[in-house]
C-alpha cells in the first residue's frame, strides 16, 4: 500500500510501476527556461506539464519525481518564476520532455505579469501536439478554488487532457483525504478534458510518486517488456 488512500497501487501493474522507475532512474537535467514559444525545443517526442498554484508543492514533487533534489527550482516569493522549465531525461529508455508550467494564483502579481502567464500558458497549449497531457496539482489541504476551475475551463477550451493530482496527502488523515478525493473526482465528472483518475501523492512521504512515474512512463511511450 503506498498510497495515503490505499487504492493508488492496485491500478497499476507490476510493469507498469517498473517501466516508471527505469523512466525516472535516468538522471535528469535542466533543458531550458522559456517566457515565449518561439524559444521552445522542436515537438519531436511526447511529453508532459506540470501545472498548479504557487505553493501548490509543484517544484518538490517534480524533484522527488526525477529523484534529483533541486532540479525543479522552489521560490520563496509565490509568482516569482514565470518562465516555462523544460526537462529531459539523458538518452536512454525513451526520449520525452517535462515541462514545469509557472504558477498561478499569486495575489500580488501585477496584472501584467498575470496576463503574461496566462498568454504564455495558452501559446503553450495550443501550440504543442506532442504534450499528452497535464498534470494539474492541486493541494488536499484546499481542494479545486476558483483559480483551479478558471484554468480547468482553460484546458477545456484548448482540448488538452489533464489530470488532477493532489499534493500533500500526508497532511490529512485518510478520512478527510478520501473526501477530498471523492468531491474532486465528482467535480472532474463534468469535465470534457479531465482524465477521470485522481493521484494522490506526498513529496515528503513518496506516496503516490512511483504510480505517477508510471504514468508518465506510460505517456512517454515507455515499452513495457524492456522496463521488466
């Protein structure tokens, strides 16, 4: 059981989990930081985003993802990076990239900076036929707020799937993090874009970040005999 919810495994198979941690067992490194999508490397292998608000824990969980502490760079000062990361593993298994979107939410951006995000975020978005998917974070301790629902809408309108993954599950008891799984899994119902499965995950703990390695390793097109 290495979930907080305790139903985290059981959906993934023993090959699926391996092919996640051959994925993320490559080293890791820094591509590039963009603010425009002309500066983009070329689409020329799948790959992902990581969304969420600032303080979400999107740099943390990122780093226990590719196992690399510091990679994804946190800020103390919400909003402050607004440039769009882009990661790679060293040539290997399967070529992809990940991409770490600016966060959102902060109150006391300038709504310029604000307007920067947002367009940069939709360039983005419409522009990349090689992303498979977003992960959207989103905190346990908070559920889906306003914010997350205007950027839901957002990757609606674009058709972008996306997945809701809650962060800091070892914060709440199970009963309390079963709630807010289950309200957020209603929420997603309506919903044309969203995947129907929530992850929950603790970057402190680990919970949840070997059946996300999965996922990803899955997106990627990792080949499942040769992770075994």
């Amino acid at each position: 059981m290495t979930g907080p919810t305790g139903d985290e495994e059981a959906a993934f198979s023993a090959a699926e989990l391996a092919a996640g941690d051959r994925l993320f067992l490559r080293p890791w490194r820094f591509v590039k930081g963009v603010i425009g999508i002309e500066h983009l490397p070329p689409g020329d292998r799948p790959e992902v985003a990581f969304a969420g608000r600032s303080n979400v824990g999107k740099s943390s969980l990122i780093n226990a993802l590719v196992r690399k502490h510091g990679l994804a760079r946190t800020s103390n000062t919400p909003g402050r990076t607004q440039e769009l990361n882009v990661f790679e593993p060293e040539p290997g298994l399967v070529d992809c990239y990940l991409f770490d979107l600016p966060g959102y939410g902060f109150a006391k951006a300038p709504k310029a900076k604000v307007d920067q995000w947002t367009d940069l975020v939709k360039d983005y978005l419409r522009g990349r036929p090689t992303l498979s998917r977003v992960f959207l974070l989103i905190d346990s301790r908070h559920g889906l707020k306003d914010i997350d629902r205007d950027i839901m809408g957002m990757l609606d309108a674009s058709a972008v799937t996306y997945q809701i993954v809650l962060t800091k599950g070892d914060k709440l008891n199970a009963y309390k993090l079963q709630a807010v799984k289950t309200a957020t899994t209603q929420v997603i119902a309506k919903h044309p874009a969203a995947f129907p499965d929530v992850l929950v995950t603790s970057a402190e703990k680990g919970h949840g970040v070997p059946e996300l390695r999965a996922t990803v390793a899955q997106l990627a097109g990792v080949d499942l005999a040769a992770a075994t």
